[in-house]
C-alpha cells in the first residue's frame, strides 16, 4: 500500500503510523551526517580568523538564515503538493508555485544585504572591528547567499517533486534532507565568498562587487515583474516573510556572537566546529517534521487550530523521537572521538535532546495553531521560528561544550 502521511493517516494504526514516521524519519535524519562535512568545510577557514574573526558572527547567521528561507521553501511545497494546489513538476505549474519561488529569492536578496550590515555593527560592538569593515563583510554575506540560493533553491524543488510522486510525505523528508544539503552547500558558497574577497582579489575587489551585482540582477527583476504584475501571493509573501525573517535574524546574530567570544578556543579545537552544523540540522529538522505536519493537517481539516489537538499526531511525534535520539548518540559518539575521547560529549548531547524534543514541538505546534487561527501562513512562519530556536540552543550548547573542553 502507497502511504502518504497526509491523506492516509486516519486509516493506519497507531503503531504502524509510528513505524512510518520512524521508517521516514531515518532516511531524513540520516542525512544530518552530512552537516559533519559542511563543519569540516567550516574547520578549513579556521586559519583566516585571524584576520576575518567577523566569520564566527555570520556563519551561524548564514545557517540561520539557510534554515529560515529554505524553511519557507519546503514547508510550502510539502503543505501546497499534499493540497493540490501546486503540481509535482518545474514547467507549466500552478501560478501559486511561481509566486512563492519568486518572493524566496527576493526576500533572500533584502536579508542578505541585511546581514552583512548586522555583521559589521555586531563585530564592532564585540571585536572592536571598525564599521569600515562593511565593505567586506557586506560583499561576502550577500555573496554566500545568493550563490547557495541559486543552488538551493532547484534542489529542494525537485526533491519535494521526487518524495511526493513516490508516494512519500514531502513533510516528513524535504526540509531535514534539504537542511543538511543546504548546509554543506552555504558553509562552501561561504568559504568561497571568503576566497574570493579576502584571498584571491584581496585588495582588487572590483571582481566580487561585479559578481554579487550579476547574481543579484534575478531576483531583482523577478521582484519588479511580480509587483508590476500585481501579484497578491507574491506582496503577501513579502510583507509576511521580510520583517519576520529580519527580525529572527538579529535573534540569530546573538549566537554568531556568543561564538565568537572562544574564537581561541575554536582555533584550538577545529573538530569542535565540525559536529556544530549536524546538531543544529537534527534540532532544526524535529521541529520541521512536526510542524509540516501539523500545517498540512490544518489544511486540509484533519487538525483544529487548538493545543489540545496535538494528541492526534502522538504517534508521528513519538516516531520523530526515537529516531532523532538515536542521531544524538551517534553524534555524541563521533563527537567523542573527536574530541580525544573527550567524555562530556555523549551525555552532554543527549541531554540537549531530551530537553530540545518537547520545547520545540510544542514550538512548533503552537505556532502553525496561532497563525492558523489568524489567518496566516503558517509555513512562513513554523520553520523560521523553530529553526532559529533550535540554531541558538544549538550554539548555546556549542558554547558550553567548548567551555568544558577549555577546563
């Protein structure tokens, strides 16, 4: 039998609902190994902190803001295939679709100029580093964003394509695939922006600055085309995602900065930077899962928008659980070894699970209930929230780990 988690929930038991959600789960969090690689990406651009220690603040904001756009991304092309209201293919869709790709690109254009100006008054305040400094800074965050999106963006695309036609729950596996993919792809697209402006054009940036204006030439005329057009999804999309999206991101500036406050013990411990990444996609991707569902499910009449629905997903939830605890262990383990046999890492771990997993499915849940309720999207607004939570414990806990290790 075919199993589509949104349509044909009600008719499974609970316990083969739990084994789906286990069964699919698996195959998404064990993608979440692949954010090892993106922080050993990380790990190589160590040795530029001395003169860049500015990257330490925008390499959790570019992971932030990776998980927050492409959030958006996944959890409306989950929430919108399961409804029907966008087709499982890239040419001839649904004017829906090409309103959302285009309002993704935009807002990631007016975020990434954001950040690099957040960056720069953020590394004053904390590493004395003179507001000057923006025109490096700026360059390489829009850089890193604009070059991950375009790569992002038709990934995630055609791996929702993919799960849907296979007859899989798109909210189940697009985002926590897409999370550690992305990772991997902005932690390279940020060591290559960092190349390019620091390393190989040093003082000749008149290269980078042709390039950012290139790869912003799109979305700038996407954006134009839509509101000339009087596109309502797209104006709609904008107004919701933009000040929301800006204002997570000065949340998420704060861990860039907490990092960037054991810059030497970073330096020292370069495998610490290396589990960072695959924590932060594995808390991300709980909330992910539960929230896609609990927006899908709300769409479509299985939910009412109240707390006391969430009963009706325990099984799912229960699944996503046992699943990603074993992911905590397992990084604990590679963490330990990595760490010299280094004995904090596995209990340390998972106790960030064990107290993560109920703050943010509630998180979670309550924000696609309240937004619900008001009429608003929730996928603009389930993943942003719980992915930029979920980044800050995960760094403040980085934080902590590498405090122990300096003891």
């Amino acid at each position: 039998m075919t199993y589509n988690g949104a349509t044909r929930f009600q008719e499974l038991s609970v316990v083969r609902r739990v084994y789906l959600t286990m069964k699919q789960c698996l195959i998404a969090f064990l993608f979440d190994l692949g954010g090892i690689f993106a922080g050993w990406i990380m790990s190589h651009a160590i040795p530029v902190l001395s003169i860049a220690p500015w990257l330490l603040i925008i390499y959790p904001m570019i992971l932030t803001i990776r998980g927050n756009i492409n959030g958006i991304l996944s959890g409306n092309l989950s929430t919108l295939l399961n409804i029907g209201l966008i087709k499982p293919r890239f040419m001839k869709n649904t004017e829906i679709f090409y309103s959302l790709i285009s309002s993704i690109m935009a807002v990631v254009l007016i975020v990434g100029l954001l950040s690099g100006g957040i960056a720069t008054i953020l590394g004053s305040m904390f590493l004395n580093i003179p507001l000057t400094e923006f025109y490096l800074i700026g360059p390489i965050s829009l850089l890193a964003m604009l070059l991950s999106t375009f790569l992002i963006v038709p990934i995630t695309i055609s791996i929702a394509i993919l799960t849907f036609r296979l007859g899989l729950d798109p909210d189940i596996l697009v985002y926590p695939i897409m999370s550690t993919i992305a990772d991997i792809i902005a932690s390279f697209c940020l060591f290559l922006a960092v190349d390019l402006v620091l390393i190989s054009f040093s003082k000749e940036l008149i290269a980078s600055f042709l390039l950012v204006l290139i790869l912003s030439i799109y979305p700038t005329y996407l954006s134009i085309d839509r509101f000339i057009k009087g596109d309502e999804g797209f104006i709609k999309n904008i107004k919701e995602i933009t000040p929301f999206i800006t204002a997570l991101l000065i949340i998420s500036s704060i861990a860039g900065s907490m990092l960037s406050m054991f810059k030497k013990a970073i330096e020292a411990n370069s495998y610490l930077l290396m589990v960072f990444p695959a924590v932060i996609c594995t808390i991300g991707d709980m909330g992910s899962i539960i929230g896609s569902i609990t927006t899908t499910r709300l769409n479509l009449g299985f939910l009412k928008p109240k707390l006391s629905e969430l009963r009706r997903i325990l099984p799912e939830i229960l699944g996503v659980e046992v699943i990603a605890i074993l992911m905590f262990l397992l990084y604990g383990i590679i963490g330990w070894v990595l760490a010299f046999l280094n004995s904090y890492f596995i209990p340390l771990l998972l106790l960030v699970n064990l107290v993560s997993f109920p703050v943010i499915t509630v998180l979670s849940f309550l924000t696609a209930m309240r937004t619900f309720k008001h009429g608003w999207n929730p996928d603009n607004f389930v993943n942003p929230i719980e992915a930029t939570f979920s980044d800050f414990l995960a760094t403040a806990v980085f934080v902590l780990i590498i405090a122990t290790v300096e003891t």
